[in-house]
C-alpha cells in the first residue's frame, strides 16, 4: 500500500548486519518509486554467497505470505563479488528493515534450527506490524482506495489517521470513521442509554435496563427485570465489561464491579435470548455480517485451564497471524476469571478429558452470515445508524436467527458502535471474507472520478520544470482553480510561495495534495528528485518529459523516465520532447496518449506520428502548430524568450491544449512570458 510518513524518516540509510552478509545501506520510498508503484525498501548488500540469492527471496516471499502482507514486489538482484539489490514491498521502512534481516538471520541457519526458529522471527516481524503499520481495519479501506488509483497518505506516524484522494477531493478516515462521522453521532454512540432511548423512539427493540449506582441496586434491578440479565458499562466498548447470562447475585455483583471499571455508569439489562451478531452498515447498505460464538477451550484431564488457554488460544494462528482473536492474560483478565469463577474453575484447575470450559460470551464474532440476513433485519440495521447519525457502524443485535424478521423473534439491537472494528469481517473463521475496505472506499467515492483532481507532472530540470510547472499553473487558475504547484522543495498555492515547515514534513509535491483546498495541481521535479523520494502521486492526467541532462547513468535514467510514462492514467496525456533515444522506445509502454514536440516541423519522429493520426506540436512562421493528423491549431509564440527554451513553451502549449483549456489565456501570458517568482 501506498501511505506516507514524513520523507527524511523513511529515507534515512540504516546498517544493519547478519553472521554472513552485510547490509551496506537502505533506503525506503514512500510511494510511487523507481521499482513499484507501492512502497519498497531497497537495501544494498555486501558478502553475499552467489548460491544464497535465490533462497534469500525465497525465504522473503515466505515471511511475507506468513505474516499476511502483501507481496506485490520482492526480487533479489546479485550483481558482482557478492554484491548485490534486494527489494521488497514494505509500507513502512522499519519493517522492511526487520524482514530483511530475518530472512538473513534464517538464511544462514541449517534447515532443522531454521524450523525451530521461524516462530520467533515471525514474532518479531509481528511486534513491528503492531508498533509501525496502519491497524487492520485502517488498511483494508486504504488498499481499496489504492485499488482505485487514489493516494493513501499516513497524515501522522505511528497513528491511523490516513487521507484518501487529493487535494479538494479528498476524504480522511479514521480506523472505520471517516469525514462524514459526526462528532454528535459519536457521542451518542458512546452513550448506550442514549442510544437505547433514540433507538425505541424510533420504534426500534432494544432491551429494557435501568442504572445500577452499586452492586446492591444492580441485584434488584435485575430482579425486576427478570432473570437472567446483562451487566454492562455504558460507555464502554468492543463488550469491554459486558457480562451475559447472568442468573444469581453473586454474578450480578461481581459483574457490576467489572463493568464499573471499563466505564462510568453500569446498566443493567434484560438478557435476550439468541446468538450475538454483529451487521455492519455503510451508508444506507448492510454489507456485511457475523455471528458470535462463545470462547473457550477443551480439557485433556492433565493441563490446567491456563495452559489450555495457551495452547489453544494464544498460539492459535488467529491470535498470532490476523489479529481476530485478542490474546487471554488470565492473571489480568477480570472477565474471564469472573467466567471460571461461575463454572466453579480457576486459572489452576485441571478440566476433565473433553470438558468444555467458557472462557468469553461475548466479542467472538467468528462465523459470516451476510448471505443470510432477512431484509426486515437489514432495514433495523439501517435505521438504527441512521437514527443515531451514523454513516459507517457496527450493529449488534441479538437474535436467534438472522434469516427471519426481528420482532418475530423476540430479537433486539443492544449496541450500536462508531468506528467498529472490520476484522470479523476480514477473516471470519468460519464463512468468507467480505469486501468491507471496498464497500467503504465506494461509500465515500461514490463515482469513479471522486478523489481526483486535474493533475499535472513535469519531469526536467530545476529551472526548466518550474519555468513551466508555474505557467501552467497560472493557466489553470485562470479557469477558477485553486491551484497548488510544487517544484522542487518549494510550494505555492495561488502563485505565492509557501514557506517550509520547521519540523519533519512531506515532500511540497504530497503537501500540495495534502492540501483541503487545492483543486487542480501541478507538480515537477528533476531526474534526481525522482529517484532519491519518487513521487508524490501515483497517476497523473498529463506528464511533460523534458530530459534533463543528469549524471544518472543510462540505465537510472531509464528507469526514471518509465516510472513517470507509468504514472500517466489510461485517457490521459504524455507530452514528450525529442531527442532522448530511451524516450522513444519507452513511449509506447505509456498507458494514455502521446504527444511528440520539437521546433521542427519535418523531425522524422513527428512526421511518423503525425501520420497515424498521433498529436504533435512544432513552431511554423513564428508560431505554436498543435496537429492532430490533418487538423491544426494555432497558438501564440512568445517575440521575446528570455530564458525560455523553445521545446519547454511548445511543451507547455501542447499540454494545454490536449487538455482543452482556454487558448486565449496563453496569447496573454505569451506577452507577459512567467519568470519563476522569486521567494523574496
């Protein structure tokens, strides 16, 4: 996935070392790179046995897959003496970095401790995920974002704030809140007596409860309402503090001290007969859903209840690999205990061969129904988020089954949750995964164009690309555009220059499309640029080329030009000079169109493409020809040049007019000729 943390982190050179090869340096790209239109790490290594290439990425397209990351990109490129490239897609550069040095921690070992070994470098990979990475959740709905060619930037390290899209166009997300989560629905989300009374306003079931302010009082209540009955937090969460089932006093009190840590007030409630189920609404959609089973293990008549939950539940590969089943701290977990305690049990008892021991009631969604559930179930669902104001939230209801309708059955909504957690989603146990990530991502984009603004690239040198970045920009203002230009490490919004942040900050190409008010872009760098950060955007609509001269060697400069004829989306434009010969036998891997430029109007390049009906820009009788087969159009050439090179104005004009923006905007400037404004 593409997400962005600040550049002077994430480029830093890190030494790293094994028992045979060397890490000489890393180097991680944050977005669109030389390699991958994904984020790498790529590390130059020394002292590396020719025969260990291969097992070496073989052993990182292993990780990879065992830690359930995204194996996209992942070579291993020898070179010479023991040199050598490794590559590997990582979103951030600290876990590259420990990929990369637990495949060369295995790759040194004999297979047979190589196989003891391999939990504990999993494990550490893991611990990174945990510390560095988007949360699941976070991830699933940025990865669909990318999947529709919209950036996903980190807006802050270590955290799950992450922007979707660019500029103007641009939506942030939250875990699964987003722009469009109200504050108020949140709050009323937290409050489940609110929601509760919101809810049967609206003639919604919910269950009847009251507040317990003491152990004593949680008793009464629950005897006037019946047993059994439910003891929970109101503010909590995630059935932090939640007690099902409950049918003596000593459970309702021992319950009501559980639920009073995880919140401030205790409701009390009458339990529901049914399975928990948790109908996650986007929008106006149910689209997806799971049911709950009860958590627990199986005696073997010689294990204690504590070992039991060891081996089978924090080993589990749902504990160590995806996240849907939390860890069991036994000696900490107050709801569990309070669980043994009422099946007369503790963390040192020894079950019987085959004796069932419940551990957790609630929290266990494991099992997808989305397939299942009756329109009449969805309908609630719907109108519960709706009633609290919710655009994404996870329902959670009790029925005893979601194929018939809800009062039919006695069924109620118990809970209805902001920001709910999509990993039940992700990896049901039992059931197939759901395309949650994408049903949000559409939620929030509606159409296909949505995230999107008007984009230009310039790839030239430092004065050359901001000569035209700036023009353009001018042009596109002129149309009504709030237009942000970045050349190099400077940004101006509206023709004025910004200054630099003091602290840590994105390159001033991922500023202006961070930027909430930016509706039209332009951004140009140089080959060196290009090849130290890579990119601020992953498409553009347009692209000009103007090769620089560079002391990149040929293959480098190759490659820089065919990331940017990458980067232009399918429908878009590649304005191109002439003269480079690896430009025009990269040309025709461009997705979009092209356009050729050159003073001269009989080059053999534009003649050729001028005659398969291709676009092509020349100057003739002092002025801009812009031809598309036999149709010509005509635009100004400035009298006067300054320092102005003829192929960066036709570049310019070609660029302008593919796109279809006002030509007599470029007869003024034409007289004016845009110098680069000076910072001063």
């Amino acid at each position: 996935m593409r997400v962005l943390s600040t550049p002077e982190s994430d480029c830093t050179d890190k030494t790293l070392n094994c028992q045979q090869a060397h890490v000489l340096r890393t180097r991680h790209w944050i977005g669109n790179n030389l390699w991958s239109p994904h984020p790498v790490l790529e590390a130059q290594l020394l002292d590396m046995d020719a025969r260990q290439w291969p097992q070496l990425e073989e052993l990182l397209h292993a990780l990879l897959k065992a830690v359930a990351l995204p194996d996209r990109f992942c070579q291993c490129l020898p070179a010479i003496n023991g040199r050598g490239t490794v590559v590997v897609e990582a979103s951030e550069a600290a876990l590259g970095r420990s990929l990369l040095q637990q495949a060369l921690e295995l790759l040194v070992l004999e297979p047979i401790e190589r196989a003891k070994q391999w939990a504990g470098a999993l494990g550490r990979i893991r611990h990174v995920i945990d510390e560095e990475c988007l949360g699941p959740s976070t991830a699933c709905i940025a990865n669909a974002a990318l999947q529709r060619h919209l950036p996903a930037y980190r807006l802050f390290p270590k955290g799950n704030l992450v922007q979707l899209g660019m500029g103007a166009a641009q939506q942030r997300i939250w875990t699964a809140e987003s722009d469009m989560t109200g504050a108020i629905a949140q709050d009323i989300a937290s409050n489940k007596a609110l929601t509760k009374r919101l809810l049967a306003n609206a003639g919604i079931p919910t269950p009847q409860g009251d507040f317990a302010t003491s152990p004593a009082q949680a008793w009464h209540i629950a005897q006037g309402l019946g047993l059994p009955v439910v003891v929970k937090p109101l503010d909590g969460n995630r059935a932090r503090g939640v007690s099902l089932d409950l049918m003596d006093q000593a459970s309702v009190e021992t319950a009501w001290q559980l639920a009073k840590r995880e919140g401030t007030q205790v409701l009390v409630e009458r339990c529901i007969r049914g399975y928990e189920h948790r109908v996650l609404v986007v929008g106006d959609f149910v689209v997806a859903a799971t049911r709950g089973e009860t958590l627990g293990v199986v005696g073997d008549g010689q294990s204690t209840v504590a070992q039991l939950v060891e081996a089978q539940i924090n080993q589990h590969p749902r504990c160590l690999i995806d996240n849907t089943l939390e860890r069991i701290e036994l000696s900490t977990d107050a709801k569990v205990q309070g669980e043994l305690l009422r099946q007369q049990l503790d963390a040192q008892s020894i079950p019987a061969q085959g004796q069932q021991v419940v551990l957790l009631r609630t929290g266990n969604l494991t099992v997808d129904c989305t397939d299942e559930v009756h329109p009449d179930i969805a309908r609630n669902a719907v109108m519960a988020a709706r009633t609290i104001g919710l655009d994404i939230a996870g329902i959670d209801m009790v029925v005893q089954d979601i194929r018939r309708p809800l009062l039919e059955q006695g069924g109620a909504i118990v809970e209805v949750n902001a920001g709910p957690s999509l990993l039940m989603h992700l990896y049901p146990v039992h059931g197939k995964p759901r395309a949650v990530g994408e049903a949000i991502c559409s939620h929030l984009f509606p159409h296909p164009d949505n995230g999107q603004i008007p984009l230009v690239g310039v790839l030239a040198d430092q004065a050359s690309g901001q000569r035209m970045a700036q023009t353009l920009g001018l042009w596109l203002q002129s149309q009504a555009f709030y237009t942000g230009v970045a050349s190099g490490a400077d940004m101006y919004l509206q023709g004025t220059h910004m200054p630099q942040p003091v602290s840590q900050a994105p390159s001033a190409g991922q500023r202006v499309l961070m930027h909430r008010a930016v509706t039209a872009a332009v951004i140009a760098q140089n080959m060196a640029t290009a090849v130290q950060v890579g990119w601020a955007y992953a498409h553009c609509d347009v692209a000009i080329i103007c090769p620089d001269d560079t002391d990149l060697d040929s293959s480098m400069q190759q490659r820089v030009l065919a990331a940017q004829l990458r980067a232009v989306r399918p429908g878009g434009m590649a304005v191109l000079g002439t003269g480079c010969h690896q430009l025009e036998s990269l040309a025709l891997t461009c997705l979009g169109q092209i356009t050729w430029v050159d003073a001269d109007e009989n080059h053999p390049l534009l003649q050729s493409h001028r005659r398969v009906n291709g676009r092509v820009a020349f100057v003739r009788d002092g002025r801009v020809v812009c031809a598309q087969g036999a149709q010509e159009t005509y635009l100004p050439l400035p009298q006067r040049m300054g320092e102005w090179a003829v192929h960066e104005w036709l570049a310019v004009a070609a660029a302008g007019w593919a796109m279809q923006w006002p030509l007599s905007v470029l007869d003024v400037m034409a007289q004016q000729i845009v110098t680069p404004n000076r910072k001063d």
